[in-house]
C-alpha cells in the first residue's frame, strides 16, 4: 500500500515508502512522516478504601397509579341572539388597585403630582402652556409699551399733539415767544386821536364775540405794533387760537398762536410769516414765506389751502366793517394805513366757553 506513507508536501504525490526521501514526481526533499498516535490505554478506577462498604444505590419510589380522568362538563347551549340579564351595576372600592382603569390613573397622577418625583414632572409640563403665554404677552405689552413711548415722544418733540409733561418738557405746549410788547396806553391815544369809540365792556372783545359797526372816519396814519397788540381780542382766550403773538417788519409780519386744529385731534404751536398788501381798496392779498405747525414746515398745498381761506375771510371782514384802504405799509415796529375805518365798534357778550385743548394724548 503505497497511500500508508504519506504524500509530498511540493507535488502532493504518494511515497512508496517510509524512508523515500526524493518525490519521484517532482524531485522534491520528503521529510519522515510522523509516528501513528496510538489510544491512550484504559485506567481502571481506584479500588475503594479499605473497610468502606460499598454504596448501594437509592431505592426507587413506586409510582401510584394515575387516577382515570373525569367527565368533561357539558357546556350550555349557545343560544342566538344572546340574551342579556340586567343586573346592578359593578361597584368598585377605594384601592386604585381595584377602581377602573381611569380612576386607577387619575389617582396615580394626583399621587405622583402631590408627592413622587414624576408629579414633579407632570407639573412643570402643564405649566409650559403658561409659561408660553405669559412669555408671549409679556413680550407683547412691552413692544406695545415701547412704541407708544416712541410714538409720545415723536409727537411732543414734534408738537402736533400735546403730551402731558413731555409737551411742557420739550416747550412744545406754548405759542413761540416773538417778545410782542403791549401798550394801552398808545392804543387810546391813536383812537382818540381819530374819534374811534370801544362802548362794550373789554370782555365782549374777543374774537368769538360778534362785533357791531357803525359811522366811519377818515384814518391817515401810523399806528404802532405796541398799541395794536393791546387790542383786547388779542388777548382774550379762544377754543381755537389763544397765545397770540406777532411783530411788524419791513415788508412783513410775524405771527405765533397756540392752536387747536378743529376737527382734528392735533394741537400745538403755529408760526408764521407773511407779507400782506391791498389789491384794491377793499380786498387785500397775502403772501406766506414760512408757515411751521410744532416742529413740521407746512406743505405747500395746505400753505395755499391757510392763504384761501384767510384771505376770504379778510375781505369779507373789511366788506362787514365798511374800511376803505388807499394805503397799506408794512414798516419796523408798525402799519402805514390811510382809508376810512368804523367809528362805533360794540360786541355782544361771547357765547363759547374756553374749550379744552383738543390733541392731548
């Protein structure tokens, strides 16, 4: 048997015997084969010690004979449809281990929220929605805050509306101070001088009061700005205007009011400067070089809109008065005027009351 002696590690051919050391396939160097690997040998057990009797093995138990097994119980007959028994309903005790599931959990989230760590929990979730609302409008009262202030700040800085405290804090709840001077004393000099009467009592003198005029007399002269500012109406409050205050110059005039715009819920200081001149002996025309209500310049179109409307209402008061003007001069300090001009001028008690000032946040 040539398969007993192994076969050559290079070529895998078979040697033909033990002690072949050259593979006659392939010339190779065969090495000797192992020795066969005999059984180890059979080792009896160890006798038992001397004098030690031998174990018998335990007794087994006989088994008793199985019982034979009992009749299966017949069930009922079904029957269709089922018919159902009413009966009391099931009452349930107080262990949340026998309540009904819900109730078994209502108690153990109240147990939990009033004494374990989970209760802990549970709160602070619930609580999420509150914080979220609270965190919410909290925000929202402070934006809304913060842009009123913006907006109380713009509007009495700007003074088209009157704040309290911050109108004051920015001068802005006063007419512009021109620094007119008032003397009485020239005004009854200039309409004694002319023969002009003031019947009334100085109080019926405003500019909400109706006025009476009768006679006329024949004026050419040169009245200050000082006596014309001690006209009472210019002095008496009104709903409206009130803080009248102007100059004369050459060529123009100026004029500053506190103002309450009707209508609207704007008020605050007004100035002015203009030029006025006769077109004719009854009519005259104005000519607006600034016009600033708080700290806004007026637009153009509402400077237009102003010069309309004070210019009809001048030449329907000069219609109404019956003055006539041959000359009208604007001059430092005062007014050039020849023409005719009422010589009895009454007026009837006011009838409005002073208003509160309109445009106050």
């Amino acid at each position: 048997m040539t398969m007993g002696f192994g076969f050559c590690a290079t070529c895998g051919a078979p040697r033909t015997a033990a002690d072949q050391k050259f593979c006659a396939t392939c010339g190779s160097t065969l090495t000797a084969p192992p020795p066969p690997v005999s059984a180890p040998p059979e080792v009896a057990p160890p006798p038992p010690y001397a004098g030690q009797p031998p174990v018998a093995p335990p007794p087994v138990a006989p088994q008793p004979a199985a019982a034979p097994p009992a009749a299966w119980p017949t069930p009922p007959a079904l029957q269709y449809p089922p018919t159902y028994v009413a009966g009391p309903p099931p009452s349930y005790t107080d262990s949340p281990s026998f309540a009904p599931p819900v109730a078994r959990a209502a108690t153990g989230v109240a147990t939990g929220v009033a004494t374990g760590a989970g209760g802990g929990i549970l709160h602070a979730i619930l609580l999420i929605p509150t914080a979220l609302v609270t965190h919410l409008l909290g925000r929202i009262l402070i934006t809304l805050g913060s842009i009123l202030l913006i907006v109380a700040l713009v509007v009495s800085y700007l003074g088209i509306a009157q704040v309290p405290v911050l109108s004051s804090a920015f001068g802005m709840d006063k007419a512009r101070d021109l620094h007119m001077v008032k003397d009485s004393a020239a005004l009854n000099a200039f309409t004694d001088k002319w023969g002009i009467e003031l019947p009334s009592p100085t109080a019926n003198y405003t500019l909400g009061s109706k006025h009476h005029y009768s006679g006329t007399v024949q004026v050419d002269d040169t009245i200050s700005e000082s006596a014309l500012a001690a006209l009472p109406e210019y002095s008496a409050p009104n709903s409206h205007i009130s803080q009248i205050q102007f100059r004369v110059h050459e060529g123009s005039m100026e004029l500053s009011a506190f103002v309450n715009v009707p209508g609207y819920p704007a008020s605050g200081p007004v100035y002015t400067r203009f030029s006025i001149s006769a077109t004719s002996s009854r009519t005259v025309a104005l000519d607006f070089s600034e016009l600033d209500f708080g700290r806004i310049g007026v637009p153009g179109n509402v400077v237009d809109t102003a010069k309309t409307t004070i210019e009809a209402y001048l030449n329907k008061k000069i219609i109404e008065t019956g003055v006539t003007i041959d000359t009208l001069e604007l001059h430092e300090g005062a007014i050039r005027f020849k023409g005719t001009w009422p010589k009895t001028i009454t007026a009837d008690p006011p009838k409005t009351t002073i208003a509160p000032r309109a445009g106050t946040y």
